[in-house]
C-alpha cells in the first residue's frame, strides 16, 4: 500500500495538486450561487450556531435509503444553561436536486434562483453550521471567496504594471532617475507594509459599499505590492541591456518605449510569472488581515478574513470549530498557489534545472 501510495506522488507532480486545488477553489467561488443552498445574508433567528447538519443514509429500522435530514429544534439545556439542538425524530426532510429558492446573480449579470441541492422548511441544511445569526457558513464561506480569492488579481493589475514599468526605467535609464525611484521604493518597502495597510485602510468612510470598498481596498494593497517586484526588475534590467540585441535595437532607431516593453521586459517572463503566482496568496493573506481586523469588507458582506474574527474567541472557537472553516480556505489557496510557484519557478529558471 505504501509502494504504491509513493508510486502516485511520484507520478503526480505537485504543480498538478495545486493546479486542481485552485481550480476547484475557483470553480466552486464563481459558482457559488449554484453550489449553495442560501443566500449569504440569509438570516434564521432561531438557529444561531446550529451545528452541521448530519445527512442520514438509514432509517429508523436501519435500512438504506435516500440522504435526508432531520429538522433541528433549538432547546435550552438547563443543566449547562445553554441553548442546544435536538432533532426531531417524527419527520425527515429528503435531499432535492435542483430545487429553487433565494435568488441570485453569477457572473455579475446572471439572475438566477436555481440551486443544486435543496431541503424543504424548516429544516436546514448546513454543511458548515450556521453564526451567530443564523447565517448557512457553506454560504456565505463560497461566496466570500469571490472577493477574497479575486482580489489578488485585481491588486495585480495595478501593482504589476508599475512594478515593471517603474523597475525597467530605473534598470535602463540610470543616473538621478534611477536614485530616485530606488530610493523611492526603499522608503516604502521600509514602512512594515501591515501597519501601513491598516493606516490606510482605517481612512477609508464606513459608509462605503462593499463593490467601492473592494475596489479601494484592492488598490491600497496594490500601492505597496510593486516595491518588489521593481527591485528585481531593475536587477534583472541592468543585466538584459548589456546584451547586442538591445545595441541593435537602438542603433536601429527604436524609441525608449519600444526597446523596454518589446525587446527588454519580455526577457524578464519567466520571473514575472512565478511573481505573479507567489505574489496572489500574499494579497489574499493582507486582504484577511485587513478584514479580520474590521478595516476590509464589512459585515453583512462575506469575506474569508472577517468570517474568521468570530472565532476569535477561545470559547467560541472551542463550542463552535466550524468557524474556522474559512482559515482552511486560506491555507488551501495560499499553499496551492506557493506550490504552483515553486514548480513554475524550477521549470523556467535553467539554473534550478540544472540541480535538479
């Protein structure tokens, strides 16, 4: 068993675990509407940290049957003196596919009420437990990974164009504009990035909606990712422009644009793209930091970092474990994407080639 449990991993190259981790992060987060059975902002009252929902397989008598649920009735446990859930026993509640219920948006343009699985009230089904408000996590934990997940790239499209463009003028022009930028970016590669994120952030009005304060969000996080990415440009830059071809480029009459973006940054892809993978799970890490804190997305909007400050506390955390499903989600896309890093940058770098 052993043999060939090792047999598969070697098979397996890593680069493929974490390549189908994304891509079922992604496919479940942008079809979450679909895959889940509540809204997010779904609220029961009555069922605040109801556990998750057991699917049963057998009946009373023991035989198969098709999965169903029981309803749960919240019930006060006088000897503890806390509220506890009891099923009840006299009805169950089969599974449904395809039923309709909240309705919602995928895509950002398509409406629809349709979801993939479904039981009928006043039973639940919750995979992940509900909050404290009644809230189905499974829910709300799918759809915040919309923003939790996305935005890194949206960060990227920011951070990466400057970072290259900033890194490459510094690299090719040299002299005073090289001291400036450089020391430009020291200064704010000095500043612990957290502490700076969080004083920008705090500036932000609480009354900003979820969609602006996204976007804001996005672009704090991008105007102190570039820094390094600047640094290793301009290393990279000094180095390229050595070359004859970028002699025969400009002996050629090419202007100051073309010989960067055509003929010298595009030497610097395979770095940008390993960049590019290590770069995503540090926006998603600052992104939960933010949130966590209350300076991200704000409730009742979802977001991996601020689903996650209700388990903060150890008595919470200890009655109630399944909050901590979000920081799962977390590990699972930032150690997916490392993963995916490490293996795209032994691919294109020849000199890691050669060790290996």
């Amino acid at each position: 068993m052993t043999t060939s449990a090792s047999k598969i991993r070697k098979k397996v190259p890593p680069k493929l675990w974490a390549l189908a981790m994304l891509s079922v992060l992604y496919g479940a987060v942008v079809f979450a509407g679909v895959l889940t059975p509540y809204a997010p902002n779904s609220v029961r009252e009555t069922q605040s940290y109801l556990p998750p929902t057991p699917i049963q397989w057998r009946s009373t008598q023991g035989a198969w049957v098709a999965p169903y649920v029981f309803h749960y009735k919240r019930v006060f446990d006088t000897k503890n003196l806390r509220f506890t859930y009891e099923p009840e026993l006299s009805k169950t509640y089969p599974l449904k596919l395809g039923v309709k219920g909240e309705s919602y948006t995928m895509l950002g343009f398509i409406k629809s009420d349709w979801h993939l699985l479904g039981v009928d009230a006043p039973a639940s089904l919750s995979f992940l437990g509900r909050d404290v408000n009644g809230r189905d996590n499974f829910s709300r934990l799918l759809h915040a990974g919309q923003i939790s997940l996305f935005i890194g790239f949206c960060s990227l499209l920011v951070s990466l164009p400057l970072g290259l463009s900033i890194g490459a003028l510094s690299g090719y022009l040299g002299g005073w504009v090289d001291n400036v930028l450089m020391r430009l970016t020291e200064v704010l590669m000095s500043i612990p990035s957290i502490f700076l994120l969080v004083s920008l952030a705090a500036l932000l009005p609480a009354s900003l909606s979820s969609g602006v304060r996204f976007v804001l969000v996005s672009m704090l996080m991008a105007s102190i990712g570039w820094t390094g990415l600047a640094r290793v440009i301009r290393g990279l830059v000094l180095n390229i422009k050595q070359n004859a071809f970028v002699d025969a480029a400009r002996c050629m009459g090419a202007s100051l644009p073309r010989l960067i973006f055509k003929h010298i940054l595009p030497q610097t892809a395979s770095y940008v793209v390993v960049s590019l993978t290590l770069g995503v799970p540090g926006y998603i890490l600052a992104e939960s930091g933010l949130s966590f804190l209350g300076l991200g997305i704000q409730q009742p909007d979802a977001s991996w970092g601020n689903m996650l400050k209700e388990a903060q506390e150890l008595s919470n955390l200890l009655e109630h474990p399944w909050m901590l499903a979000p920081a799962v989600f977390i590990f699972l896309a930032v150690w997916s994407y490392n993963l995916l890093g490490d293996a795209l940058r032994d691919e294109l770098d020849p000199n890691v080639k050669k060790l290996l």
